[in-house]
C-alpha cells in the first residue's frame, strides 16, 4: 500500500499527459504534496503518434521520462500505477496496486478509441491513441508491403496494398498523407516483384467533408491535397461491416465492399473508463462519448475538490460548442486547476470561470502540404506546413527530443527516408 503524507496539503493527479503534467508544474513548490499517478512512466506527444506509426520517427523521440521532467520539482511524488476505483465520500483514490489519500483530486486520464457499439472492430482496425498503437499500426503497414512481395495470385495482392483509414479528421488526414508518401517515395526501389507506388490508400468520411471541425475552405483544400498525391477521399460514407480483409461502407442508399488487408482507424473517441468511475462514486453526469460534464471551475459540481481535465473533460465555449480534444485545451485547464488550487490554499478569491484561448488548429497532409486555421489568418500550402513543424517542434517537452526531431526531418526531407521502418511484434 502506497503511504500518503498528510503534512501538508495532498494533490493527487491522474495522467501524465499535456494537462496532468502541466498542472504538476504549475503546482510545484507550493506548500502541498503533490503526487502525480501515470499507467506509464513517460510522457507522450500524441500530435506525432501518427509518425511514429509511419516509420517517420521513433517512439523515443516522441516521449519522455516523467520522473526526469519532474525531477527538479521538490514536492512533487511520481508514481507508476493504474487508477482504478475511488471513494468520493472518504477521498481515497485506489489504484491496482494500492491506494492514495487526497484533499485535492485532477483526474486528466484521457480518451480511448469509440468503436460506437462495434467493440470486435479494435482488433481490425486499431486506432491511434498510444505508443503500443503506433507500432502496432507500423507493423501492419509494413508487413502489408512485405507479404504482397510474395503473393503471386492478382487479387489478393491488390487487397494487401489496399490501406484503408476510417475517420477524416486531423489523425485519419496526417495518416493517409503519410502512407502515400511510403508507397510512393519512401519504399521506391527497395521491391522486385511489386511497385508500391500501386498502393491505393483510401480515406472514408462519415460526414459531408473531412476535417469536419475546421473551416470548409481549409478543408476543401485538404481534400484537394490529398486527392493531388493519389489518395481517394470519400466522404458521406459510414463504414457498416468489418472483416478480416475487408471494409463495408454505406454512401447514400447503397453499399459497397472494399478488399483491403490494412484498416486503420481515426474516427472517434470516448472516455476513460475513470469517467464512470467518478460517474459511480462521486455522481458526475457524463456525456455520450463517457466524457465528465464539468462545472465553470473545471470541478464536479457535487465534489468541488475534483477536478477532471483534457480530453476526459466535456466543457462547451462561450457559444455552445463542445472544446476540442487538443493539447492547448488541456494545457490551459491544467494551468487554470493549479490557479484555483493555489488561491484555494492561501485563501485568496478564486479566479474567474475557465476560458479557453483558442490559438487556433492544423493538420499536416504531407510534404509540403498542411492546413492551419490560426484565428487571424487562414494558410495552407507549403507556409501551414512550415508553421506546423515549428509548433509542435516547440511544443515537444525535452530539448534532446526537439533537436532528434529537428534532425530527422531534415533528413527524410532531404532523402524522402523513413528511417524508423521497423516490424516489431512478429508476424502475426
């Protein structure tokens, strides 16, 4: 049993992602014991899983040890474990291994993949959410290639350079993009019996347009990007069936079966299974996707000592509309928790209902090629591109991972090399 210390104030935060880690930091060296509690021991920047699973990069160039991020905070405890259950009334959090007494309590555990009602589909078509994911994905995309090598028979040889991706928002956009560049650049020459650049990557859409979250003329653009380097968008289509090589897809009143070996998908998500735990323990209302309604404070409005933050948090802006599942939105909640923390302990008045600032969004197509809609100005082409890779350069938490970053991109720009082009796992 983890033993807690009650000396002090005790802040309790679940996640060490964007929100989590950032609330850590804006708490350090206040007079509270802080104990950050991560299923993982390292920090993720999710914004590059999809290049991870691409080969662009390597899964340590996306992560970071928490212990070493936090390591100059005095006050702050790390723990590696799995929350798993909570009393509310007695503010007891238990995780898998122990328990952990707070007086304050952040939950930023995050979202999972939404199969909406069709669990069996995560097996066919994983989704990108984790290192785990990542190289799983990578796995499949390479092995495809791999095994059309040394299929003679047409058909199925068709069905193994056939990638489908389900979900046109940012993730299923920067995926698509970047499979067309494996196929057509990356793995160019390194085959005798097949021509990658034959791969059809296909992109499905339930909604009327992809990137359905951002303004039409970006993605219009988007869709004209990615229609100009071989990919085939539709969308109004809603995939309806799954099977072991095959995706169904329903567009309008008919069907339509896809042979294709590779399905990827990038079309939802849903809560944490902690969102029904605090819905079970502390009476917190959740929305459909399992997210936790939240107060103006970011607490639960029956525990006012529970904060839920990030993806895990259901919040709506000044007009009604459900906040983002972005990084930036979980930052500045973890910073404005920790502003409502500290005026809580040295008594002072607590600030103003969050607002979130919003700087604005992009997506990356490819080479060259992205969309970002930055509230002041609009920008596409090879200028979104740039400022797409200085953002999330500078977004990345260690130095070390920015300048290993830095590096590899020059370097795939110059030799179009996706050096990271490993098969892990076997070849099941």
């Amino acid at each position: 049993m983890v033993q807690s210390m009650e000396t002090r104030h005790r802040v309790v935060i679940v996640g060490g992602g964007f929100g989590g880690l950032r609330a850590a930091r804006a708490l350090a060296r206040l007079p509270a014991e802080l104990t950050l509690v991560d299923r993982r021991n390292f920090h993720l920047f999710q914004p590059l899983l999809y290049q991870v699973a691409t080969g662009a990069l390597s899964p340590a160039n996306i992560a970071a040890p928490i212990r070493s991020l936090l390591k100059r905070e005095k006050n702050v405890r790390v723990l590696l474990g799995e929350a798993t259950a909570l009393d509310a009334k007695k503010r007891v959090l238990f995780l898998s291994d122990g328990e952990l007494a707070y007086d304050t309590l952040v939950v930023a555990a995050g979202v999972r993949h939404h199969y909406f009602g069709h669990e069996e589909w995560e097996t066919l078509a994983p989704g990108l959410k984790t290192l785990e994911d990542a190289t799983e994905i990578r796995r499949r995309i390479l092995l495809a290639f791999e095994t059309a090598e040394r299929e003679s028979d047409p058909a199925r040889r068709r069905a193994l350079l056939t990638f489908a991706i389900i979900g046109g928002g940012p993730t299923g956009v920067e995926l698509a993009g970047a499979l067309t560049e494996i196929a057509r650049h990356t793995l160019r020459g390194n085959f005798r019996a097949i021509d990658p650049s034959e791969a059809r990557v296909l992109l499905f859409e339930a909604a009327e347009r992809i990137l359905p979250g951002y303004a039409p003329d970006l993605a219009a653009k988007a869709a004209q990007a990615l229609t100009r380097i071989g990919v085939a968008v539709r969308t109004s289509s809603l995939v309806t069936g799954l099977s072991e090589g095959s995706v169904t897809i329903r567009q309008g009143g008919s069907e339509e079966t896809f042979p294709a070996r590779t399905v990827l998908w990038a079309a939802g998500v849903k809560g944490s299974p902690l969102g029904g735990t605090l819905a079970a323990s502390a009476g917190a209302e959740l929305d459909r996707a399992g997210r936790v309604l939240v107060g103006p404070d970011l607490a639960l409005p029956s525990h006012p000592e529970i904060f839920v933050i990030g993806d895990l948090a259901a919040l709506h802006d000044a007009r009604g509309r459900p906040l983002p599942g972005v990084a930036q939105v979980a930052m500045q909640q973890g910073h404005y928790v920790a502003r409502v923390v500290r005026a809580r302990l040295s008594g002072a008045p607590p600030p103003p209902p969050f607002r979130y600032v919003d700087f604005g969004s992009m997506a990356t197509i490819g080479r060259g090629a992205a969309v970002a809609d930055l509230r002041i100005v609009r920008i596409s082409g090879m200028l979104a591109w740039l400022a797409w890779l200085f953002l999330h350069l500078m977004y990345i938490v260690q130095f070390a991972n920015r300048l290993l970053v830095f590096i590899q991109w020059a370097w795939s720009y110059v030799t179009w090399n996706r050096s990271a082009r490993l098969i892990t796992g076997g070849r099941r």
